[in-house]
C-alpha cells in the first residue's frame, strides 16, 4: 500500500497546527452498502476493486455505494422501518435520501434490487431487470422511474445502518458516508458489472483480510474496519444482528498535536470533535488510490 502523499502531509501538519493554508472541501453525503449472503463454510461479503482510472480510490477494494443524488429525495420507500432511527443512526437531516441511495447504487453497481411490493414481496430478477439497470446508468430512466413500472418501492427495513466514516480533511474529494448491511434477496444474485470496477468477487472475510496483510488486496481504514467486524460473525443472521445493535457516530481520521507538539493521528467524531481512540496516519489516500491488486479467484458469482 502506498502512504499518505507528501501534500496531504503537509495539509495535515497545518490542520494540526491552525495554518489556513488548507480549505477542506466540504464531505458529499454518501451511502455504501455490505451484501452478505452466507454457504456451508460461513459469511460472504461482495466487495469491487475499482478501475485505476477513478478519480476517487482508484483500485482500491470497496464494497457498493456512492454519492448521495438530488433524485434519490423523490423515491418512495416501503416504510417499514422507523425512519427518526435511521436519522439519528446517520446523524443525517435526510435518512430517507440515504437509503434509496444505498438502494440504487447496490442496484447500479452488482444488480441487487433492494425493492418489494406494497405487499412486501421481493423484487423478481427477470430477463428485463439487467436492461433496466443498464438504462439507469445510462440516465435514460430514473431510479423511481424503474421501481413504477415493476410496482415496487425501496425495502428500507432491509438496510441496517452500523457505521459512518467521513474521508479526512487533507484529502482533495471528501465523502460522508453512512455504512449499512443487508442479505441478498432470496431469488437475487450479485453480479459484476463493467464501469466503475475492473473486478467483483465474494469474499470470505478472514480471506480477505490475509490479502490485505499479504499485501494483495489493498483496503482503506473503513472498509478494513468492516471487513474485522465481519469476520467475527458465523452467519448473516449474527452479522445482521450486531449491525442493528452497534453504536454508530461519524469517525473522521484528523490530525492532531500530541503532547510534545508532533503531529499524530486520532479517529474523531466529525460533529463535536470528541477523540474516540488513538488512531494512525491513513495507510493511503482515498484521492490517489492504489495500483491493480491480486485478482481474486472469483468473479461475483
């Protein structure tokens, strides 16, 4: 893994310090999501390496999710779930467009439709279901656009928001990003698809995280952070239910001075600035990414 560009350190020392050589940019609300699905041998989480020439973690490992849209406001949801919970669980002014941004991008980037009818039946993965992905990526349909014509709005009950990680202010584009997990609908698979990542796979965590320490799976501190919590975990049901019941603030890795006046790196909360635990300089830039890893043996299948 390459360290922290020699720019994003001196941004970090007038952070620390209080020199306005620096302006953060302002962190894009944005969703991602852990789709497990579970076999004999345990839990598995989907996980895309992203292409080298992304402008943001380029080929990086990282599980679906992007960049909260405008239209994700006008999406009907099934209202299952309570949603003054999820906006406290988000820190967020609007939960509701967190979840259908969770929902469209897992739909947009592996084919998962987290949708039901008003009757709370799964949506179908039909003949029709990958051309109308295709049309939504291409801007020729909106998202609500292809939950009318199939009769279904956004499951909400099945996302379960368990953490929250805002890219640290040296970088040059900054996401807050609330994490939620969810089990792939019964009669629905992830799949890979071109765009954004060069390869897709399932992966088992503890597998995973050999990689990563193998050096072959590069992996930024949230994504690593979920991929230990996983790893604990026997089965989707337990994993499910740890997500549910896990405190969730908004961790911002920040720069701080310590005692002797150096330069260190502490995970804080990114509303009030409380320090959470000693933390270390990011092992990466979000920016810079990475080059091509280890191809997984596994495609998303």
């Amino acid at each position: 893994m390459p360290r922290l560009p020699n720019r994003m350190r001196d941004r970090a020392e007038s952070i620390a310090r209080g020199f306005a050589t620096w302006d953060p940019p302002v962190a894009r609300d944005a969703a991602t999501v852990c789709l497990l699905r579970e076999d004999a041998l345990g839990i598995e989480v989907f996980v895309m390496r992203r292409t080298t020439s992304m402008a943001f973690a380029a080929g990086m490992h990282v599980y679906p999710g992007g960049a909260v849209e405008d239209s994700d406001a006008d999406v009907p949801l099934a209202g299952r779930s309570d949603i003054a919970d999820v906006a406290l669980r988000t820190s967020s002014a609007d939960a509701r467009a967190l979840l259908v941004a969770a929902a469209r991008e897992t739909f947009e980037e592996c084919g998962v439709l987290l949708a039901v009818t008003p009757d709370g039946e799964s949506a179908v993965d039909d003949d029709d279901l990958d051309g109308d992905r295709l049309a939504l990526v291409a801007g020729h349909l909106t998202f609500a656009e292809v939950l009318a014509r199939r009769g279904l709005v956004v499951d909400d009950a099945a996302l379960v928001p368990f953490a929250h990680w805002v890219t640290p202010e040296v970088e040059d584009r900054r996401y807050d990003t609330r994490f939620f997990m969810t089990a792939v609908p019964v009669g629905q698979r992830a799949r890979h698809v071109e765009g954004e990542a060069d390869r897709s796979a399932w992966w088992r965590p503890a597998e995973a995280l050999s990689a990563y320490a193998e050096g072959s799976m590069a992996m930024l501190p949230p994504t690593l952070a979920v991929m230990n919590m996983l790893a604990a975990c026997p089965d989707v049901a337990t994993a499910l239910r740890l997500a549910g019941r896990a405190d969730v603030w908004p961790i911002l890795p920040a720069p701080l001075l310590d005692d002797a006046g150096d330069v260190v790196w502490h995970l804080v909360n990114a509303r009030t600035r409380a320090v959470f635990a000693i933390g270390e300089e990011p092992p990466a830039s979000e920016t810079d990414g990475t080059g091509p890893a280890v191809d997984p043996d596994v495609d998303g299948e």
